[in-house]
C-alpha cells in the first residue's frame, strides 16, 4: 500500500502473558481478521500495562498500547484506521483505554472507527448464546455449568446478569459468575444447591484462559472456586479455553467490524 491510502485494523485486547491460550486465541483471532479484511494491516495491541510489563520484562516482547500503535499508524502515514476492542463488555478497559484514547486521535486520520465489544446489543447476547452452545458439555439431570467472567465495578458490569436472564429462559442450567463483581461466587453456590445440582462445569466466560482461571477458578489454594465448590460436595469439572477458541465467537468480532463500516 502506498502513503496515504494504507488502512490498519487494531485488535485490542486485555491481552495475556499465558503464550498458550495466546497462540490458541488471540494469534487465531487476529488471523482469522486479517483474512476477512485483506486490504487492512492487522496489529495488536494489548490494554494491560501488568501484561504489557511482564512480556516485556520475561520475554523480551514489546506490546503497543492503544496510544503508542495510533502514534505509530499516524507517523507511518496510514490513512485510515479501524479500533476493534476484544474486550467482553463495555467497562472500563473499553471506556478508558479504547474511547477515551481514540478521541484524542480523531483529527490524525481520513477516517477512524470504532468497534464494540462483544456484549454490546441484544442480538450480540443472542450471538453469544448460540456460539456457547458450541462448546457446552451435554446437560444431562444433575449437572451445570457455571459461566464465569471477569466482573468489573463499572456500572457495564450488568452485562452479566442481562446474560443470565437471556439464558434463563434457553439454557436454565448454564449460570453465570464473575470473578470480581455480581454475578458471584455466593450466587453460583445458591444456584446450584436449589437445583440440586451434583456436578459443575467450570467454564471461563473470558477471552483467554489464563491467570484468573488457572488461580481464581482452577488453583489449588483453599479459596478457589474449584476448591470451595469440591469442599461444599459437588464433582468439578474444568474447560480449560476462552471464547477467543471458539470460531463462532471469533465471528461475532469480525461482524461487529463489518458493523462499524456500514
């Protein structure tokens, strides 16, 4: 591509220091991105400084953010540039680190966009529903998964509980958690003791797989979920992968660009 007519697309994730479930879904993801728009150079860029901190120092790889890949796209002449964020709901990540910062940066190109996350409008929590059951465990009479998420404090935190009531009604075994906000633990628990409930999917309602679901959920301290739930009587299982994994969760990404060009 020539100045002035180059065009990038940003994947913008949390990101993760877990090489693994990034080969298995963030390189995927990007790939599969740059493949559907051939005429855009795809680049990544991770949210995280602690992430960002930890490649750096462990592996010697240097991830942009979002400010450092726009400074790096403006001086490089590209023209116009699309802002894809991986993130699952609009919180603060979104909010801080994707708007906050492209707004800075509306004057420096032809044209820049946005993206949305993945739980965005209502037909995205439908698209959402229809990818998991891709990846459900058949749901046979005393058994449940339970979805976990991240949770934030932002009010978008509310994006799980609109999950849940959507699945309510679909999929009535499938409950949803979050690590670090409502949604939590103590309702889980609650969930699965009324429905009596004898074995558990755990089940990361999460881009990657990686620290909170080897630590928070899986480890083998006294306060993970794992741990809490086999103490309280309940066989645990684990599904180790992160929607980043799932094609039809990589697709759900790919349309909302194809959202934000139309």
């Amino acid at each position: 591509m020539t100045n002035r007519t180059k065009k990038s697309i940003l994947a913008v994730s949390f990101g993760t220091a877990h090489r693994a479930t990034d080969k298995s879904a963030l390189e995927v993801i990007e790939k599969r991105i740059a493949e559907h728009f051939p005429e855009y150079e795809v680049r990544r860029v991770f949210t995280s400084e602690i992430v960002r901190k930890i490649l750096e120092e462990r592996d010697g790889i240097h991830v942009d953010n979002l400010q450092e890949a726009l400074e790096n796209l403006w001086r490089e002449r590209f023209r116009e540039v699309i802002v894809q964020p991986l993130h699952i709901i609009c919180g603060e990540e979104y909010q801080k680190k994707v708007l906050q910062v492209v707004a800075k940066y509306t004057d420096a190109f032809d044209k820049i966009l946005v993206g949305d996350p993945l739980l965005t409008k209502i037909e995205d929590y439908e698209a959402s529903i229809e990818a998991l059951k891709a990846q459900l465990p058949s749901m046979c009479d005393g058994r449940a998964v339970a979805l976990i998420g991240h949770g934030s404090i932002h009010p978008a935190n509310a994006s799980y509980a609109c999950l849940q009531l959507l699945l309510q009604d679909e999929l009535p075994h499938v409950y949803v958690g979050t690590v670090e906000g409502y949604p939590d633990f103590d309702y889980i628990l609650r969930k699965l003791k009324s429905a009596k409930i004898k074995e558990v999917v755990l089940m990361p309602f999460m881009l990657v797989a990686g620290e909170h679901v080897h630590h928070d959920l899986l480890g083998g301290h006294d306060e993970s979920w794992k741990t809490v739930l086999e103490r309280e009587g309940f066989k645990v299982y684990a599904y180790l992968h992160g929607l980043g994994e799932n094609l039809a969760y990589q697709e759900i990404y790919i349309q909302h660009i194809k959202r934000c060009l139309t």
